[in-house]
C-alpha cells in the first residue's frame, strides 16, 4: 500500500493500529509488574526455600515478559509505520479526490 494513495479511513485504520499495539505494550508491562511484585512479595515474606525459589523464577519470568513485549511492540511499531504516517493532521484528501487521483494515475 503506497503512502500517497492512503485515504482518511486508512490513515484512521492505522491509528487505531498504532494505539491498539500500546494497549497491548502496557498489558505486557502490567503482567511483569505483576510477576515481579508477587515474586519479591514471596521471597520477603514467607521463609520457605521452595516458595523463595519459586519468588525468583516468578521474577525472572516478569523480565522476561517485559522484553517479549518490548520486543513486539517495537516490531509491530515498526511495522504500522512503514504502511503508512500516523498523522492524520497532515490528511486533507477526501475519499472522493482519493478515487480522483487513482483515476487519474491509471
């Protein structure tokens, strides 16, 4: 899909893509402050070599969240970027003048 024959639903399209991806970057941050907290919460609390083994993997399983959703969200921004700008102030074409200039191009 070529930027310049982008209409304003398109551009609408990928901003919603755009905000859907940090939706689910901050899914990903919430469950590895989740994972890290309970983690931290069962090594300080209970005493118990099994639970504190436990609170580690659970700490590390938290960064490791945190970096697969790094990863994705980085990607995926990449991504929506390269189809198209997600700034609809620069968007003044109607989808009328859209269909106009494909026209005219063909």
């Amino acid at each position: 899909m070529n930027k310049k024959n982008l209409i304003i639903r398109d551009h609408l399209a990928v901003n919603r893509t755009a905000l859907a991806n940090e939706r689910t970057f901050l899914a990903y941050v919430r469950t590895s402050i989740a994972l890290v907290a309970g983690g931290f919460g069962l090594i300080k609390f209970i005493k118990d070599l099994t639970y504190n083994l436990l609170g580690w993997i659970l700490v590390g399983l938290g960064i490791i969240v945190l970096i697969i959703g790094t990863i994705r969200f980085i990607k995926t921004k990449k991504s929506v970027n390269s189809i198209g700008c997600a700034k609809i102030n620069n968007v003044t074409e109607t989808k009328d003048e859209s269909r106009k200039n494909l026209n005219k191009e063909k």
